[in-house]
C-alpha cells in the first residue's frame, strides 16, 4: 500500500485554507460593492468638503477668485473682531438658558404624560408637534408675528392692563423670544424621557410607597437617578443642536442679527460672513472654532458625567 507523498499531504492540508481564503475575498468584495454608496457619499459629501473647509481657513477666498493662502490670519483676526466676540456670547447665553430649560419642560411633561389612561396618544402627538415646526422658516414667521408690537402676546397682557412692546425689536427682550421658540421645541427630548419612563420598574415605586416615600422623594431617589443617562443622552444632542442653531434668529431678526446684536447667533454671523461679505475663507475659519467649541463641551460632559450619571446595571456611577 503506497502512502500519500508529502507534496500530496501539503497540498490536501493547504487546500482548505485557500477556499477559505478565496470565500473570504468574495465575501469582502460583496460588502464593499455594497458600502460603496456610502463610502463614496462619505469622501464626496463629508470628507471632502471638511478638508476644502479647512483648506479654505486658511486662504483669503471671495467664491469668485483663486483662494489666497495667507496662513493663520484668519484666526488672528477673530481675536480683533468685535462682532465675533459677540456672536460668541450671545450664543453661549441661548445654550446656557435654553438647553436646561428645555430639557426641564421635556422632563415634566413625560412625567405627566407616562401616567397612560385612555385617548393619551392624541396628546402626546400633539406635544410632539412643535419639535416637527420648530425649525422651519413658516414658525419662525409667526415667532416675529407673535411678539410683535401688535401681536398676540401683547394682546394677550392687554387682557391684564399690561401695555407690551416688540419684544422681538428691544434689545432686552430679543433673545429671549428666540430662547422661548428653543423651549417651545420640547417634543424630541419629551419622547426620549417618556420612552425612558416606562422602562423603570414599578415594583421600586411600590416599595417607596411601602416604606411611606411620597412623589418627590419617589422623584428624587428613583426617577431622576435611573434617569440621568436619557438626561445626559439629551443634554449633549441638545446642547450640540442649539450651537447650530440659524433659521429662528435669521428670520427674527431679518438677516441681521439686530436689534444691536442680541440676537446674532454664531452659525448667522458665519451666514454673514460667507455669503453677504463673500469672505468665505473667514467663514470656513469660524466653521472649524465652532467645531472645536463643540468638541471640547462636548468632551468636558463625557468627562464630568462619571459624577452624576447612574446606571442601574452596574450599580454604581460611572
């Protein structure tokens, strides 16, 4: 009986191993062939226009001729840009005030509305809505009518013997109006905590009430801690929305940011920037500041987070 040469044997053990191989490379070229619409949207729509953004801060370019590399100046020149520094505050203050704020009305609505009875879905559609108009240009309209010097809002203190004003035309009152339309935009946080709501355990409820726990306590040593991961989930996508935020103060404000810059939000005046000035290379340059603003808020939450968020499963904050 002749037995097998060792080229035979090599050959048989190696067999295997190369239609694995060779499945392997089908397989990979298939999920390639289908994530090459989202690859080439990835490098054609994202990637490329970040690197021609961050190509473009550092140039002085008008979009009608060739961009003029002039280094860093662009950024030198924000630290001497009165309008910057106020676009920056101004902004700072509406993420400052609204996003909490927000997030508060979110919170006590779901709480009202987790309580589930009969015809409650036609409610919770409703108090949705605003976060499906809030941003469009038709509601920002009505915003500038609503508080306008003749508007429903001032019609409505008339009622009191209270004599209004255009609150979106005093400097005093102009932000607020926008920081009100931020909070009237509670739907998406709303149906985050509501959802969050019903996955805490009700028989820690009734053991609460057992040991004589009344709401608030239930509140504060249940609800809310078994809550702080949503609220931190929604805390940073609302806080990154809000820096982005153009269409309430571009239409409010007529394009200008006025009265006296109250209301000229970051995102406008970059608006301003690029395409009424054409000083795209200034504009690109603000883009990336807000990036980095963005980042490091964002960054400095993650980091903090260890000292209030509480996740059950691991019983410990983390």
């Amino acid at each position: 009986m002749s037995m097998p040469s060792a080229a035979g044997a090599h050959s048989a053990a190696s067999g295997p191993s190369a239609q694995a191989r060779r499945w392997r490379q089908r397989h990979s070229a298939s999920a390639f062939l289908m994530l090459s619409p989202w690859l080439i949207g990835l490098v054609v729509l994202t990637i490329g226009p970040m690197a021609m953004s961050l190509w473009l801060s550092f140039t002085n370019f008008d979009l009608l001729t060739t961009p003029d590399f002039v280094g860093t100046r662009n950024y030198a020149y924000m630290l001497r840009d009165p309008r910057f520094a106020q676009s920056l505050w101004v902004t700072f203050i509406y993420v400052a005030v609204s996003v909490p704020l927000k997030l508060v009305v979110a919170l006590a609505l779901a709480l009202l509305l987790a309580k589930a009875s009969f015809g409650i879905g036609p409610y919770r559609a409703i108090f949705y809505l605003p976060s499906l108009l809030g941003g469009s240009v038709a509601t920002a309209i009505v915003w500038r009518i609503v508080f306008g010097a003749d508007g429903i809002f001032n019609v409505a203190l008339g009622w009191f013997g209270i004599e209004g004003r255009s609150w979106i035309s005093t400097p005093d009152t102009a932000l607020s109006t926008l920081i009100a339309l931020s909070i009237w935009q509670f739907g998406a946080p709303m149906v985050i905590f509501l959802a969050a709501l019903k996955q805490i355990p009700a028989d820690l409820y009734e053991a609460a009430a057992i040991d004589g726990a009344g709401p608030a306590r239930m509140f504060f040593s249940i609800t809310l801690p078994l809550l702080t991961p949503i609220v931190f989930f929604n805390l940073v996508l609302q806080v990154i929305n809000a820096f982005q935020t153009f269409t309430p103060s571009y239409v409010i404000s007529g394009g200008t940011g006025g009265p006296s810059d109250t209301t000229l939000l970051y995102s406008l005046y970059l608006y301003l920037e690029a395409f009424t000035k054409l000083r795209m290379g200034y504009a690109s340059a603000m883009a990336w500041v807000l990036l980095a603003i963005i980042g490091i808020i964002t960054a400095a939450l993650f980091i903090t987070s260890g000292r209030w968020v509480f996740y059950a499963d691991k019983g410990d904050r983390t």
